[in-house]
C-alpha cells in the first residue's frame, strides 16, 4: 500500500508520460537525493536542466531528486519499469534488493580503489545491462562510482576491530553481511536519515562515501574517520525500453554519446572530490570541495586492509552466490566468467 501511495503522489507530482516524444517535448527523470551532494548538484542536475543542449536533441528534462518525490531509492527501477518516469538514477546498492546480479559487481573487497572500479565496470557493463533489460525493460545508459565507501564512527575507534558490538549504518546486503563478520549490527539505514541517527544513537558508526557524508554534516555527529574503502558505490541511469525505443536511431545515438560524456566526467569528478574530502573531514589543506571539519583520521593498517581484501573470495561473494542463485540461476558462473580472472575465484 505504501509503494502504490507513493506512486500515485509521484504521478500527481509529474504528471504521466507522453505517448510520443514530438519537437519539444519533455521526459520525465528521477535523479539523485539532493542529500548525496556535490554530483548531484554540479554534475546531474546541471546536466538535466539543460538537456536539449547537452543532448542535441529538442527534448526536454522534467528533473526531481528522488528525496522531493516520496520515492524511496529502492524503488527507482520499479517505477521506471512502470513509466512512471523516462529515465531513472539508479542506486545500484539498493535496487539490488530487487534484484541482487546488479550488487556483483560491487562486493565488499571487489573494488579497493577507482582503476581497479573501472576495470571492473567495463568486465560487467554488458552484463549488467543485460539483466536490467530483461527484468525491467530498461535501457542502461551508464554507471559511475560515488568513490570509497568509508567508515565515519561516533564512539572512539582504532580499527575495525573496534566496530565488535557496535550498531553500524549499511545499504546493501553485502556489507550488512561483512560488518556482521567483524561482530557487529548493520543496521539499514535512508541515506537521508543517517546523520539524525548517528545523532541519536541509533547508529554508532556508518558507513558511506567521504565527500557525501561531509555534505550531509555527518562530521557534526561523529568523531572518528576511517578512510578504508569497502566498496565503490556505483550509481547511474537507465531509460525504460519504451520510451527509448521512441527515439530513432540517430537520436538514440546522441542520447548515448552525452550519457557517455557525462559519465566519463563524473568518474573523474568523483575522485577529485573524494580525495579533496579525505583531507577536509580531518582539517587537512587543501580543502576547496565541501565543509573543513576536524574529525580524528583512524589509521589504516595492513591487517584491516588485508580483511577487506579477502572478503570478497571468503564473505561477499559466496553469501552472494547463495542469494542469486534463488532467484536468477546460474548468476554465479557467469560471475566467474566475468571477473573470476580479476579475483581469482573459480
């Protein structure tokens, strides 16, 4: 009932999709909560508010973040499978929980830094791509990553080790499942919600990218900052299959080639603001990006990297297999196809 009133109040907010896409018309788009920062606010919504132009096409966007629509983020590939919007951003991390394949290419120990991401990325796209299509009638325009996801904790900390019995912020089973491994309670967490959490108590630490959870004041509520990378945090955008099949075949190509174009600059746009973020949250120069805060930087030592590092061959990836296999037979060999030469699984 509260996935059908959120979608009726959406169709309220955005009207429904036109039939056709004549000369100046307009397609409506779910993007990224303002709450995420500055992608959002210098790269997506930029983009979509000046479409036509960065398209080539006399096409418009009807552009909201999906935290002014009552949508949650784990609804987005639904309601573009609905028609309820053209083109979605997708939070891979939480469209995942309808379908886990999409969470492969992100599992806790895959993706230790931005080359190793890309690497990664470009072995899956296809794959990925081919899933969202078959199961949501969905034309995969690309992904970029939000950066390391790294740990932000309100009680002292001097390693992982010290997350043991404490309430951890997750956003994806994954993760939920190695924190687990380390003795603590994931606890599934709104991104939008977190910093009230940390506040409260509700959460002890949790766990997002660095410049994201500056934006989001989350240094106002905590104290310790770990700059280990779990994940990556791939996000991007999709199309649904009807309304690109609308487009000819030129004007698909166009649509594609500014998706590519702002794809390639938000993953360098990415890592800018990731590194920028890492020397701001501990009061480090240069700072030009988000907030200067003067949290304590946890070390990082060999032995938490090296954790991470093998969850992906003892933790991630077989609790993985485990789930997609119920529900998309025979995910775990084309896995293994995929990237078992990256990580050695076979």
């Amino acid at each position: 009932m509260k996935r059908l009133t959120s979608a009726v109040v959406t169709l309220g907010l955005i009207g429904i999709a036109s039939l056709s896409f004549a000369a100046g018309s307009s397609l409506n788009v779910l993007g990224q909560p303002l709450a995420t920062g500055l992608i959002q606010k210098n790269k997506e919504q930029p983009f979509f508010e000046n479409f036509a132009k960065n398209t080539g096409l006399d096409i418009d966007a009807n552009y909201k973040p999906i935290d002014v629509t009552g949508l949650q983020s784990e609804e987005t590939l639904r309601v573009l499978k609905n028609g309820l919007f053209d083109i979605v951003s997708i939070r891979t991390a939480q469209a995942a929980r309808d379908e886990v394949f999409l969470l492969g290419q992100d599992l806790v120990g895959l993706n230790p830094d931005y080359k190793t991401a890309r690497k990664v990325y470009d072995a899956y796209k296809p794959a990925f791509a081919a899933r969202i299509k078959e199961k949501f009638d969905a034309q995969l325009l690309g992904l970029w990553p939000f950066g390391p996801q790294v740990l932000f904790c309100k009680p002292e900390i001097s390693g992982l080790a010290d997350i043991k019995g404490k309430k951890v912020r997750v956003y994806d089973q994954s993760l939920a499942q190695f924190i687990e491994s380390l003795g603590a309670t994931p606890v599934p967490i709104g991104f939008s919600e977190v910093q009230q959490a940390l506040a409260r108590g509700v959460a002890d630490c949790a766990i997002t990218g660095a410049s994201s959870a500056n934006s989001a004041g989350w240094p106002e509520v905590t104290e310790y900052f770990m700059p280990i990378g779990f994940q990556v945090g791939f996000n991007g955008y999709a199309m649904n299959m009807k309304s690109w099949n609308k487009l000819s075949a030129d004007q698909q190509a166009k649509m594609q080639a500014a998706f590519d174009a702002l794809v390639e600059d938000i993953w360098v746009y990415s890592e800018e603001i990731f590194q920028d973020a890492l020397r701001c949250n501990v009061g480090k120069e240069p700072c030009t990006t988000v907030t200067k805060y003067n949290m304590k930087e946890v070390p990082v030592s060999e032995d938490d990297l090296k954790r991470v590092a093998e969850a992906v061959k003892t933790i991630s990836f077989p609790a993985w297999s485990e789930t997609c296999e119920k529900s998309y037979p025979g995910c775990t060999d084309k896995w293994k196809e995929i990237l078992g030469p990256m990580t050695g699984i076979k």
